[in-house]
C-alpha cells in the first residue's frame, strides 16, 4: 500500500490511537503494538509534561510512537493555543491535535473558536490537525489557512454510532487537497475500514479500542480493517448497480454522494 503523509512525514500504518480509558499503561502499549499505530494521540492536561514518565507518555516514548498531543478541554481559542504552546515545550514536538468543545457534555467543536484557535497556530509554526465538525466550507477554510490535516467527526467522541456524517464526509474527501482524517463516533472496525475506502487519509480511534472486552485483539482487528479498507480503496470500488436513473435535482446530487 502507498504510505500515509502527514506534515511531511511517512507512515505506513493509517490508524491514529487514541490513550484515553485503557485500564493500564500495560494495556496501552500492548494494544499499540497489536494495532500497528504509529501516532497517538493524548490530551495535555492528562500526562505529566514535565518528565514525560507517567503511564501515556512512557510506553509511547519507548514504542517510538510519533507523539499528536491534543488540547481536549479547551473552551476556546485562547485556551488551546496556552495548551498547544505547553505541549510544544514540554514534548518537543510542534504537532498538535487542536479541540475546543466549552460543552463538556457533549463535546462537540466550536467550530468559531476551532477556526481562531489553528489560524493562531499556525501563524506560530505548528503542524495544526483540526478535529472540527463535518463541514465542508470549514474545513476549506482550515485548508486554507495551512493546517497539515482537518479531522471531521464521524459522530459524537465515544458514541460509538459509526459515519453518521458520511454523505459530508464524501464531500469533504473529494473537495480538500489536504489529508482528511475521520475522528470520533468509529465504533467497528468495519467502520474504519469504511472511511478508507470512501477515500480518508486516515482514522483516528480511541473508545472502540480501549473499551473493548478485549483491546489487545480489538487493536488487530482494526489493524486489518485499515489495511483491508485501503486496499480497497487503491483498487478501486466497483460502482453501484442503478435499477433505475435519477431524474430531480436533488435525486442526481444525492447519487453522486453514493
């Protein structure tokens, strides 16, 4: 398969882990290696950015995991770039995952505060991945300003509800020059292997893994639907059997998303 390019760096797996919920550092890194993950990503409120040896940010160092610190708690731009310029300090790594949801409920991105967040950063030199709502006209926007990838929800953090987005989702795969990473709501491996092959550049999984009965073999499952869904992908999907042509409109824009 041809290889995942990501702010000027290769890599050949497509899966971005998430840390959150695991039962144990040991698990993590066990379901990392399972996984075949090459990039993690972790908030910078959780990990102890002074001397890098608590439970995340240990197993990561010595798997050599390429390191996405996210500013997950951020209520607005302000707080995310605090959050981004620590991360960069303490890690030593310009990469950054920008979040701003104020609705910790829900967790849902502020899709203002999301946009002046990245412009900020990346005005100051970072390597911005913006996890933002699955709009297209945002994440041209975000395209526009530089970032090194737009991450849109497939469906709400943790909810486990698959590509709720999907026809947005198609859109903004076929419309951005920029890498597209499907986050959030991926609760099956299937669905992974569903964002790849509607053309993702990568996807980003966390609770499906880390709440699973069994990480260590969720972590391959999903390795095999990301290989699966990209070869699938490369070959190219055969096109959907139509019974009949449609005729409105609306009938034509929404075959084209299928």
């Amino acid at each position: 398969m041809d290889k995942l390019v990501l702010a000027g760096q290769e890599f050949d797996s497509r899966l971005i882990i998430g840390t959150g919920k695991y039962a144990s550092g040991a698990v993590l890194a066990e379901s990392i290696k399972a996984s075949g993950a090459q990039i993690a990503t972790m908030a910078v409120k959780r990990v102890d950015v002074q001397h890098n040896t608590d439970d995340i940010i240990k197993p990561l160092r010595e798997l050599g995991i390429t390191l996405m610190p996210n500013t997950s708690g951020a209520r607005n731009a302000a707080e995310a770039v605090f959050a981004a310029n620590l991360a960069r300090e303490a890690l030593g790594t310009d990469w950054i995952k920008v979040e701003v949801h104020p609705d910790q409920k829900y967790l849902l991105p502020d899709t203002i505060e999301t946009y002046n967040a990245c412009k900020q950063l990346v005005e100051q030199g970072f390597k911005v991945f913006a996890y933002c709502q699955a709009d297209l006209c945002l994440c041209k926007g975000l395209e526009e300003l530089g970032v090194a990838a737009v991450m849109p929800l497939g469906s709400p953090i943790g909810c486990a509800r698959g590509l709720e987005t999907e026809p947005f989702l198609k859109l903004i795969i076929k419309e951005c020059r920029c890498p597209v990473i499907v986050d959030a709501g991926i609760g099956a491996p299937s669905e992974a292997a569903k964002s790849l092959e509607l053309g993702a550049s990568a996807v980003m999984v966390n609770t499906a893994i880390a709440a699973a009965g069994d990480p260590i073999k969720m972590s391959q499952a999903f390795k095999a639907a990301c290989e699966a869904g990209r070869l699938g992908y490369e070959a190219g999907l055969a096109a959907k059997f139509e019974t009949a042509k449609a005729t409105s409109p609306m009938e034509q824009f929404l075959s084209s998303l299928s």
